[in-house]
C-alpha cells in the first residue's frame, strides 16, 4: 500500500496532491491519502474525490490546524506501520520538510523530487540543479518519497473514496512552534499549476515596477506571477513567488521571464516549460539560450504595448 501525505488549506486539497496521487499510482498498490488538520472534513472530502484513490485517512486535532513539520511527522509515522511500502508526499515547502523527519525516525534513505517511477523500487530523480538524472534504486523496506509535481499530470477528479478517522498522535511539545502566519492572497491561478507564468526579475528596478508593469499583463492573461530569486531578495515580491532551485519548480503551456538574466539557480525553477519567452535588454543574457521567442529592448516599453495588445478579460 502506498501513503500519500496530502497538502491541503483545510477547505481543500491542493494542486501538488493531485500530482503526487499520480506517481504513487504508478507504484503499484492501493493509494491511501492522508489529511492530517482541525476542522478539515472539506479537505477529506476533496481527497476522496480524487480519482485512484483508494481510502482516505482523516486526522482531525486542535494542534493540526497549523501543523509544524514535528507534528505531521509525527502523524505520518502514526499510521505507516499499517502496511505502508511507500510514503509519498509533494515536494513542496511542507513535503520537504516533514519528509526527511520521517525518514530519519524510520532509519530509511529518502529520494527526493522523483520525475519518474521506473518500478516500485527504481526511481528517477534530477541532480546537479536538474542539469543531469540519476535511476535511483532503494533497498528500503519502506520508501520515503518526495515527487516533482511538474512531472507527472495532475489526477483527476470523479473518485468517491472512504473516508476514515484515524487515532491522532500525541502533540510534539518540542520544537518549532507556529506564532503566526502571513499568507499571500490572490485572485490568480496558483504558481505552481498555472497554465501560464510571467516572472519578473532584478531588472524592473523595484517592486512598484513589478506591479505596475506585470500585473496587468497576468490580468489579461489569467496568468500567475513569479519572481527570480533577486528580486525577492530585493524586496519586490514575497518569497513565496520566487521560482527556482530554491524556489518553486514550475512547468507551465507559457513561461514569460522579463527582466531575468537566467543563473542557473532560476533555470531549474522553469526550464521545463513548454514554451518559454523573454524579454531583456541584454541580448548576452544566459535567459536566450533556453528560450523558445526572445525579445531585446526596454521592458519599460515593451512590457505596456504588449499589454494595450491584448484583449481585456
């Protein structure tokens, strides 16, 4: 059986678990999902409603309603000896950081970021910044995973699994503990599942640019916006819009970097999308070697007549 530890608002399921429930398919065993939060029954529902999936196991407590990496550990190795062979979670900020907890505590090796399921114990996964792949093998009794959601499409919805209350584990009194949060709203579609990108880097010289000159752009395009690392380091955007080795991997239909002159720390970030598209002043920026329509000239004059160009939505 495999476990897939779902990502969720508590309302509902996240896009990375519907990526994530596709590669456990792959594995070859029922998918159980489980949602681990307080007050989360719309977040249960929406996990059985995924189609592979097999059973859902809802963890419901006070101490889960702004889960530390502690307590869903800690959640996660609460059920995984029930007959888990593999534990599989997204990769994202939350997977990343509960999942090597669990692998540490089970004594096992994890493989990260897998791209592809050979078999049920033979995975692939991309090193040095994605700029190679490794066939990875794991011996492990159990499998500790993290997948790239980029890789694999999204399952679709249709399924009516069960849902099943599961006994909480015990608070994690030691360790991080949650004050606050600071959460990013927006009417767009989310970063890491938009069908189009546009990313704005150091070049808009300042984060009035940034919103001045790109957000009207994704409002024609119904497009999500990023950022490369520099510009959140500058202050222009949070750092959850920030695309990149450490940032977040995207692979969208049309990836539009303006102002971006392509490191490589941005590139493992993006350089699987289908189609990608620049703009920068520089015609030397690293950006044009990967991209599929390159435009040289002033951002600040390009960017508002391709924006009058466009129909309103």
């Amino acid at each position: 059986m495999i476990l897939v530890l779902a990502e969720h608002d508590h309302a509902s399921i996240k896009s990375a678990t519907h990526h994530a429930v596709t590669a456990a398919a792959k594995l070859g065993g029922p998918v159980h999902v489980l949602v681990a939060g307080h007050d989360a029954a719309g977040a249960a529902k929406g996990a059985a409603s995924i189609a592979g999936v097999a059973k859902v196991l809802h963890a419901d407590a006070p101490h889960l309603a702004s889960p530390t990496a502690e307590n869903l550990a800690a959640q996660v190795l609460a059920v995984a000896p029930s007959g888990y062979t593999h534990l599989v979670a997204p990769a994202t900020g939350q997977g990343k950081n509960v999942m090597p907890r669990v692998a540490a505590k089970l004594d096992v090796a994890q493989v990260s970021e897998i791209t592809a399921v050979v078999s049920a114990d033979t995975f692939v996964r991309p090193i040095y910044a994605g700029n190679a792949f490794a066939t990875v093998r794991s011996g492990d009794r159990v499998k500790v995973l993290t997948v790239r959601g980029t890789a694999f499409d999204a399952a679709a919805g249709g399924g009516a699994a069960p849902v099943e209350a599961v006994p909480v584990a015990p608070a994690v009194t030691r360790g991080a503990v949650v004050t606050g949060q600071e959460l990013t709203k927006s009417e767009r579609p989310e970063l890491v599942g938009a069908r189009i990108v546009i990313s704005g880097g150091r070049g808009l010289g300042s984060g009035e640019n940034y919103r001045k000159l790109l957000e009207p752009l994704a409002d024609r395009l119904n497009a999500a916006l990023g950022a490369s690392r520099a510009a959140v380091d500058a202050g222009y955007v949070p750092n959850d819009y920030q695309v990149g080795q450490t940032g977040k991997i995207v692979a969208p239909e049309l990836y539009i970097a303006v102002g971006i002159s392509g490191a490589i720390q941005h590139l493992a970030g993006m350089k699987d999308s289908k189609v990608i598209v620049a703009i920068n002043k520089d015609a030397e920026a690293p950006i044009f070697q990967i991209a599929d329509y390159g435009l040289v000239g002033d951002l600040f004059e390009i960017l508002p007549a391709l924006t009058a160009a466009l129909p309103a939505r």
